[in-house]
C-alpha cells in the first residue's frame, strides 16, 4: 500500500472503531440491553468477521486491527444481550 492508502485505512479504522466504543461502553455499565436488536447485531458480528478474515487475506492491518476490536465488543454485547435480555422480560 501507498503511504496516502496506509493513512486513509488507518484514520478509517481508527474512527469507526471509536465510534463504537460509546454504544459498547455504555451497554457494559448500564447492562441496558433492552434496545439492542439480537437479529442485528448477529448479523453485524458476522460482517464484522467476514471483513476480519477479508483484512487477513490481504494483510490490510488497518482492517484486521479495527474489526477484530469491533469484533470483539460485538461479540461481548450479543453475550449481554442474551445474559441480561432473558432476566428482564
């Protein structure tokens, strides 16, 4: 990659990671899963994992870094979701 490429990926990742961040931290504090979709946000962590794997293939580090911690705090929320979702109904 080209070091305008490089930059570009790597600012791209770093935003929409953060980006994330919030929704995840706020959900891990209030345990307030009752308006997260359990349909939505399988199938996101399943995009999410398929641009994992797509960032490997191609040793594209930007993807690979920023979806495997998007990945991760997916993967935590849909765990919550279904910890917390049962208790509350």
């Amino acid at each position: 990659m080209t070091g305008w490429t490089e930059l570009v990926g790597s600012l791209a990742a770093i935003l929409t990671t953060a980006s994330f961040v919030p929704q995840a931290w706020h959900t891990f504090r209030s345990r307030d899963v009752a308006g997260i979709s359990l349909g939505m946000y399988s199938v996101f962590a399943c995009g999410v994992a398929l641009w994992l794997v797509y960032g490997l293939l191609l040793a594209a580090w930007p993807i690979v870094a920023a979806n495997g911690i998007t990945l991760c705090l997916a993967l935590l929320i849909l765990f919550m979701k279904l910890r917390y979702g049962r208790r509350r109904r």
